[in-house]
C-alpha cells in the first residue's frame, strides 16, 4: 500500500519532532548576544504547525529560571500556529531567561525528552535572530518547507454570499507545503470597494510581512479576509502588491469549477475539528 507522503507528515503532530540543523544560529536582545550556536535543532511541539529553535543551553549567555507554566485551555484548536509560545502540551519545564536583568517571562522552555538533552526551546518574538549572517522573521526557516510561485492565466473568481469580490486571468499561484493553494490577484481586478483596511499584520519567515483587509462596512463582524505583501521577502517577489483571499473564508472558482472550501489554521473552530 502507497503512503501518501503528505498526509502522513501532517498526521505527526500529536508528538515532539526535532531536527538538527547545520547552520549557525544567534539571537540577540537589545544589541546583546544571547545564543551564538552551530549546535542547534528544529523542535515542532505536539500540534504545532511551525518549529522553534533548540539551542544547547551551555551556549546560552543567560540564566535560566524555572517559572510556573501557563495554563493548558480544554478548548485549544487541534493545530496551533506560531503564537502563545508559554502553551507546551509535552512534558518539561517552563523558563524565564534573565539577560543583563531583564526577565523574559516564560521564554524559554526545557523539555524532559531524553533525545533533547541539553537543550532549551527558546521564544522568537523577545529576540532578533540570524542564520549565518541573514535575518530571520517570524520564525526559523522550516528544512522540510518551501514555496513556490507560478503565474497562471486560469479563471480565478473569488465571491462571497453571491457578491464577486475579484475576477481575472491574471493570477499568481504561491504553493507552499502543507497549506492551500494561494491566488495572489493584481488590485485592478479586485472589487476594492468591497474591502477596507484591516490594523492587523503577520510576518512569514518566506515572505514577510502582510497587511490585512476586511469587508467594508464591518459585515462578518470586520473578520481579516485578504491581505497583500507590500514589501515581500526574495522567495514572494512576484506577489508584491497583490491581493490574496483566505480560501477558508470564501468562495473560490477555477475556469468554473467550485472549489471546497479547504481545513487550515485559519479555519473556523468548527470546520478546524474536522482537520
């Protein structure tokens, strides 16, 4: 019997996952070298869908004091994106990192798996980090992920409750792994009055940092339902500008064919227990 590759990959994330990496790793905290590594691992926590850095706790320049943990919701979403760092569903031990006497509450985290011996999971959001010599946002670069960016001339309409938002023939497909196809369409062939700024903004360790759009006039209680990358990263080039519909949230055709609406993150609560 074939193993879908996919699906099995993504069925792993009810355990820790970790991964060496090879490159060298530093973080820094107000101009302050915290960690300077070639010794550090990729950790995926149970139903995490991105890693935090590992690093060897001896290349740690900071004290490491155990704190109580934060509390673990009933209610929490079977998948978990890059947020609430302080939530650990594996057994270890909560730590504040101390640096130059600032405390970073709960921003480190020492598991009790014997495979990751000596090492601590560090925070992202307290520290500035680098591999080798270039920046990194949002979090590290995942060694089993990549994107890709096609232009395509298919028929992209995105509608909601029968009112088009966006049509064209002039579509950017960005593939990344694990996640939905992504149709960045040029603002030209979206229907902007239809959209109003959002204040919310992500960082994507590929693409980088995305501003938000919601519908116009508060309908569906102002929920984010677009965003574009004015200033993207080299591997999202191509989309600069564009403006990009949550597939979870809307309704999408390709040359005419309706397209399920797919199971992510981003998902509703209730659509994201069927994940």
């Amino acid at each position: 019997m074939a193993l879908r590759l996919g699906t099995h990959l993504m069925s792993l994330h009810d355990r820790m996952l970790y991964e060496p990496v090879s490159r060298r790793v530093r973080c820094h905290l107000d101009g302050v070298t915290v960690c300077d590594t070639t010794g550090a691992a990729l950790v995926w926590e149970p139903r995490r869908v991105v890693p935090m850095y590992a690093v060897p706790e001896a290349d740690l320049a900071a004290r490491l004091v155990p704190t109580e943990p934060t509390p673990v919701p009933e209610d929490l979403p079977p998948i978990l994106g890059p947020v609430n760092f302080g939530l650990h569903l594996d057994p270890g031990t909560s730590l504040d990192v101390v640096v130059d006497g600032t405390v970073l509450k709960g921003a480190a985290y020492r598991p009790d798996d014997p495979d990751l011996a000596g090492l601590v999971v560090l925070d992202w959001h307290p520290f500035e980090w680098a591999e080798e010599d270039h920046p990194v946002m949002g979090h590290p670069h995942d060694a089993f992920k990549r994107i890709d960016v096609l232009p395509s001339s298919r028929h992209v309409v995105v509608s909601l409750d029968g009112t088009v938002l966006a049509d064209t023939r002039d579509a950017y497909a960005l593939h990344e792994t694990f996640l939905p196809v992504r149709w960045y369409l040029p603002a030209a062939d979206v229907r902007m009055e239809h959209l109003a700024p959002s204040p919310t903004t992500t960082v994507c360790a590929y693409k980088g940092q995305a501003s938000y759009w919601s519908l116009a006039g508060g309908r569906r209680g102002g929920r984010n339902i677009a965003w574009t990358y004015p200033d993207p990263l080299h591997d999202a080039l191509w989309v600069k500008d564009r403006v990009c519909f949550y597939s979870e949230r809307t309704d999408l055709t390709l040359d005419g064919e309706a397209v399920p609406r797919p199971v992510s993150p981003w998902s509703s609560p209730e659509d994201q227990a069927r994940f």
